[in-house]
C-alpha cells in the first residue's frame, strides 16, 4: 500500500508531487441510504460535492477540483443547476467524470482534488496526552433538518439537504491541530476513531457539546451528517476560528472514549456504522 493512503483511515491520501502536497478522497452517496428518492436532485448534487470538500477541508486543504461519477435519471437538469450552485459557492471547477445509464436506486460518486495548504498534513491520529478537544458549529442540526423534510411541514431543513463544508477553518486550523477530521457519522463515533487512530483516551464533557436541541443531546451527538470539524490544540492555544471546547486527550487507558467519566470501549451505538 502507498503511504500516501496512511493506511486507508484517514478519509483522503496525501500524494506529494515535486514541491506540492495534493490531497485526494472519493465519498458515494447511494439513493435511499444517503438521499430520500423524493429529495430534489439540485439538493443531491449539493450535498454530494460539500460532503467530499468536507474531507479536504478536515486536511485543510485548497480544493482544486473534483471529477464527478453520475448515473443519469430523473431530474438530472435540476441536478446539473445544484451542482454549478454548490461549485460556484466554494469556487471549484469541475475537471471531468462519467455517466452512465442504470436500473434501480441511483447512486453518485464524486472525487475531491485538493491542494494541502500546510504540511505536515493533519490526520486523525496526531491527538497527543494533554491536547484540548475542540468541535466547530452546532451538532445535530442535520438531524432536526431531515426531521423537517420528512415532516413537510416548511421547517427548516438545510442543515441536512445543503450542508457546508469547513473549508476555510481547515486552512486556519491545519498549521495548529495536532489531529482533526470531519464529523460525519457522529460526534462520540469520529471522536472514538480520533482516540483509536492517535493511541490515547478522549474524554468529553456532555454538557459543553454545542447541540441544535439540548432536550435531545446524545441523540444530537450520535447522529452525524453535520459535516464540523473535530480537532485537537495544545493546551493554551486557542482557535483562530469559532469553535467550542468539549474535552480533553488523555493517556491511552482501558477505554477509547470517556464520556462524562464514562467509559465507553465499544463504538456500537455512538454513531452510523459503515457495514
């Protein structure tokens, strides 16, 4: 294995070519486990791009363009008009890709070009005894959004059809971070695979997590699809972008995860599993 792929756990490959750094990852979304088939596609084409800037953002990388894998479909014209939209907000050109015609739930892969804007690049694995434990935005928000969507009732649901990638607090925060990576599967979930990856124990405070709705807060912290960045600072040094204090790294113990001095030493149940 290339050791540009840092063992395929990281989320994105780190290639050094000549005097540059690039940063490549490939995310999929599959109709009816990561869109509801009666989303709009605009929304789609959205989604999918910030989903793949979200893992070089977690890099702190520039993005430099993306190649897109589309199975044709209904509402492939709002699809188009979705992707010019989200590519234009972050200002990515689009370098090329494929499409194909098929029978069944439609599925999308895209792959995000990404030029590392300091190096070393930041992994989920450099988290050091002593590190604070920082978390950008507000957790849950996607969770309340699909609830809006399925509701149909007006709510407000962009959080989950439209999220936003951290590109620009990655830049900031790569020259800093000793770990970081993006939330997408679960706060307690990303922060057990941080603990794992870095050999050392996360230990967080339940109560300092910043969440969309504090009478559902474990929900809010399990459930994913939030696209924030989870990172970890020395102690003393204080972010150059918003962001919330919620732990601590400690030395690697009995347990990966320590919530509110609770161990937790099996990731089941913390957030959505890939199987």
């Amino acid at each position: 294995m290339h050791k540009g792929a840092r063992g395929l756990r990281d989320d994105a490959a780190v290639l050094a070519l000549g005097n540059q750094v690039f940063v490549l990852t490939h995310d999929m979304m599959v109709e009816g486990r990561h869109f509801l088939s009666s989303q709009n596609m605009a929304d789609v084409a959205w989604k999918l791009v910030a989903t793949n800037l979200s893992d070089l953002a977690a890099k702190g990388a520039e993005p430099v363009g993306v190649l897109l894998g589309h199975m044709l479909g209904n509402g492939d014209a709002d699809f188009v008009a979705g992707l010019d939209d989200v590519l234009s907000h972050y200002g990515v050109p689009l370098l090329g890709g494929d499409t194909v015609a098929g029978d069944g739930p439609r599925a999308f892969g895209l792959t995000a070009i990404g030029r590392a804007s300091h190096t070393p690049v930041p992994s989920r694995a450099g988290a050091e005894n002593g590190d604070a434990l920082f978390v950008t935005g507000t957790l849950g928000a996607a969770m309340l959004g699909l609830e809006a969507f399925q509701a149909g009732t007006g709510g407000d649901c962009t959080a989950y059809t439209r999220p936003m990638a951290r590109v620009a607090e990655g830049q900031d925060l790569a020259p800093l971070a000793k770990a970081m990576m993006d939330v997408s599967d679960g706060l307690l979930l990303d922060a057990f695979r941080m603990a794992e990856a870095s050999e050392v124990s996360i230990a967080i405070d339940s109560a300092a997590v910043p969440v969309a709705d504090p009478e559902r807060r474990i929900d809010c912290m399990t459930w994913g699809d939030d696209y924030e960045l989870l990172f970890t600072l020395p102690e003393g040094t204080y972010p150059p972008v918003p962001a919330t204090r919620i732990g601590s790294v400690e030395p690697q113990g009995f347990a990966a995860l320590f919530l509110d001095g609770e161990a937790i030493t099996n990731p089941e149940g913390l957030g959505y599993l890939h199987k």
